[in-house]
C-alpha cells in the first residue's frame, strides 16, 4: 500500500516556503478546518447563477426549469465523485491541472491550470461587477466602478493575510447565503400549508402545472436553459483546491462531496420548487430575481433589501473564492515550469502572494468595464467562464476514466473513496457536457464564449511551442512521487 506525500511545512523546507521541484502543496498552512471545509463544500453550491440566473431561465422553461436543475446536479454528483477519487489517490493543491498533467499529458495539465485559472479571474471580474449593481440598489450615487474597486482591494487583502482568514470569511458568507435560503423555503412552504400574506389565496402546488402544462414552451426550449443550469454550478469542485491545505482532506474531502446531493436537492430543486408553487411561473421575468419577485408578492416590506444583501454576498463569496483559486493554480503551473517560478514562492503567511496580486491585477479589468460599459460589463464575461468551467469538469473526468485503467491494471493504488460505478457514470457525464456544448453552439446569443475559448486554445498553444522550444524537459511526461506508508 502506498500513500502519497503532502503538506510539508517551512521547517522541513526553509523559510520562503517553496523549494525548487517540491510538490506544489508543500509549504501551504493546513489551516481550513472540517467546518470551514464543509461550508465552503455548501457555499459553492449557491451562487449568483441561482439567485439571478434563474429569474431569465423560468421566463424560457417554465417549472420545467426544476428538472433541468435535477438532472444537472446528477451530472454534478458524478463529477465530483470522480473528482473525490482522485483526491483521495493523491491530494493536491491545484488538482485538475495535476491529474490533467498524470494522466493525459503535459500540455493538457498546462492548458487545464491556465484555463481554470482564466475562469476564475473573468468569474471575478462578473461578481465585482454583480456586488457593484447590488449595492448601487441602496446607494444610486455611488459610482459602479468605485464600488467594485473598493471590493477588490477589500478581498485582496484578507487573502494575503493567511488561509484561515479566507476559510473563515468563506464560512460566514456561506453562512449568509445557506440561512437566507433556508429561511425563504420555510415561508414560502409557509404561505401554501397556513395561507398567510398576499400570496396565500393563489399559492398552490397546481401552480406547477396549471399554466400551459410543466413544460410550457416544450422540451427543447427546457435543454436550452442547460448553459445557465450549468454555470450556476461553477464552483462546486472548489473544494479540490482545498485539498493541500485541509487538515485533514481523507475526512473532510469525503464528507464534502457526500453532502452534494442533499445540498443540490434542498438549495436548487427545493428552493426553486417551493417559488414556483407560492408565484406562477408566468410572473417571472428575465433580469429579476425570482426571490425578489416572490418575496414581493408575499408581501414581506424589507424582502428585496434581504434578498439583496444575500445576492451581494453570494456575489463576494464568488470573488473571494476566485482570488482563492487562481493564486494557487498559478503556482502549480510555475512549479511544473509552465509558469514564471515567481509565482512559486510562499509569502511568510503561507500564501502565494504574487499569484494572488497578477490574479487580482487581472481582475482590475472588471472595473474598468464597470467604468466603460456599467450596463453592458456583467454580460460580457460570464459565458468565457461557463466555457472555461465544462472545459474544467471534462478533464476531470476524463482523468477519471485514465486513472481507474490503470488501477484496474494494476498500475496504480486504489483510492480509498472509489467512485460508485467505477468510470461508467463519468462516461455518462462527459456525455452530457458535450451535449451542453453543442447547444452552446447551438444559441446564436452564447456561441460567441466558444469563439473566445478558441483564440484563448491558440494562445496557449503559442506559449507551449514557446515553452517547449525553450526548455523541452518541461514538455516531457513526468510520473509523480510516492512514499511508502509508515
């Protein structure tokens, strides 16, 4: 039996915390607890894609609109149960990238990291402007960009302080999102069990079926939504970035990805479910939060200021999670030489600080959008990120497949949290993605994300011509380093 080693500190490798050729998860602080790993397990799963994005999907697939949501989570589940195996085999601070690189080849562990890396950062420049928007809705006379300036830097500097205080400050966002959701679940079960406020009289789980049928623009019109569906799931494979830095990832890890299901049942299905039984669906409009519009029509006075505080924070969390991520994946890149090795270095807090600054940087075009185009800046980054996201799940998927080939040969340990199926549901998860690309392709408004995707691909194969011909060992297929079990 062998187990790989991880999560070295700086009194075995000296003071600037990343040595030359170690792993990249050596000399990060273990500092995210159990509960702050599960939160951010929670968290990720509620986001602005929900909260927003949903309002745009109900006008075009009715209730229909909850089983898309459904059938995404399986797909979700599989995705990070496949992911949860690879965790377990060899836990890794910038996982995707790192079995991308095992198990398909350099230049795919290469273009993985950047690419996730770019999803984060246009995620970022998103949110910053989403938060922007939401706090102009109680301060009109405050520029967007100064507001979403004013977010970076806030964020920025609470990620370079350590990791404890990203974890903790993920928890209470988390926490916000989590307790805003369930509260409006309870009232809205509420309003159709007791009757109560102005919605009582026309709350109805009828309401589900009662407005031309469950699917009232038919079938086809539900499939398109599956872009949308879609993105509001970024982020739930975060929790593999927390993998170098958990406590203990072979608990926490396994527990996180378990929890999906119920989190995915009670957060999208259930909450989107009760909204559409207390507010016929036809009430909904694009560009609205279906929960402004319900709470609205329930009559709570202060609903749409809660909804927006809870939409504000689930806006940052995205952000704070984004700035999170990229530090670290620049890091992976730079200790595989793909990278420059400054972006390698730890600051005295355990932090990849220079990863994180560039990141942060790069997110700084978000506010100049929120400075040129306020109206138009939202829209134009979050389809690249959506593109970048199922680009992400399919090679984690894939890695997936490639790794149980060579357990089944007897190659490779057997991970202790197997994937149930072994890689037969991964099969069916690629499927699915690439159908959702195919209808990406399909929708004239979407397709241009694959137009990005594709000159950002030609970049990147720039720079791997470039790389290679400068330091061909780079290029080469490298096997990772286990230890024997004690």
């Amino acid at each position: 039996m062998t187990s790989v080693q991880v999560g070295k500190h700086d009194d075995e490798r000296g003071g600037n915390g990343a040595a030359d050729g170690d792993a990249p998860e050596e000399g990060y602080e273990r500092g995210l607890g159990s509960r702050q790993v599960q939160m951010i397990a929670i968290g990720g799963a509620i986001g602005v894609g929900l909260f927003l994005g949903a309002g745009a999907n109900i006008a075009k697939a009715g209730p229909s609109l909850i089983l898309m949501y459904a059938l995404a989570g399986v797909i979700i589940f599989f995705i990070m149960r496949a992911l949860g195996e690879l965790l377990l085999y060899r836990p890794v601070s910038g996982s995707f990238a790192e079995y991308s690189r095992e198990f398909l080849g350099p230049f795919f562990g290469y273009f993985t990291g950047w690419t996730y890396w770019l999803m984060w950062v246009v995620t970022g420049m998103a949110e910053l402007t989403a938060a922007a928007i939401y706090v102009h809705y109680w301060f009109p006379q405050i520029p967007q960009w100064v507001t979403a300036l004013a977010f970076l830097v806030l964020l920025f500097v609470a990620n370079l302080i350590s990791v404890k205080l990203f974890g903790e400050i993920e928890f209470w966002f988390s926490m916000v999102k989590v307790t805003a959701l369930i509260g409006m679940i309870v009232i809205g079960l509420g309003v159709l069990t007791f009757g109560f406020s102005s919605a009582g009289d026309t709350a109805d789980v009828s309401n589900l079926w009662a407005f031309d049928g469950f699917f009232p623009k038919g079938i086809g019109s539900s499939l398109m939504t599956l872009q949308g569906v879609m993105f509001a799931y970024l982020a739930v494979e975060l929790v593999g970035v927390t993998a170098g830095e958990s406590e203990n990832p072979e608990k926490t890890l396994p527990k996180a990805i378990n929890t999906l299901p119920w989190r995915i049942a009670l957060f999208y299905v259930g909450a989107l479910t009760v909204i559409l039984c207390v507010v016929k669906w036809t009430e909904f409009a694009p560009g609205v939060s279906p929960f402004v519009a319900a709470f609205a029509k329930i009559g709570i006075p202060a609903g749409a200021g809660i909804v927006n505080f809870v939409v504000l924070t689930a806006a940052l969390s995205s952000c704070n999670s984004g700035m999170y991520s990229t530090g670290r994946m620049l890091r992976t890149l730079a200790d595989n030489g793909e990278a420059p090795r400054i972006f390698n270095k730890l600051s005295s807090t355990r932090t990849p600080a220079f990863g994180i600054t560039v990141s942060v940087l790069c997110m700084g075009i978000g506010v100049i959008l929120n400075y040129v185009v306020p109206e138009k800046a939202f829209g134009y980054v979050v389809s690249v990120a959506t593109a970048a996201g199922i680009w992400t799940w399919l090679m984690i998927l894939i890695s997936h497949i490639r790794y149980r080939r060579a357990v089944d040969a007897g190659r490779l340990p057997a991970s202790p949290f197997p994937a149930p199926g072994g890689s037969k549901f991964s099969w069916v998860a690629v499927a699915f993605l690439l159908f959702v690309t195919c209808l990406i392709a399909y929708d004239a408004d979407s397709r241009v994300c694959l137009y990005v995707m594709a000159g950002w691909a030609a970049a990147l194969g720039i720079g791997w011509a470039v790389l290679k011909s400068r330091n061909p060992e780079v290029t080469e297929r490298r096997e990772p380093e286990f230890a024997k079990a004690d």
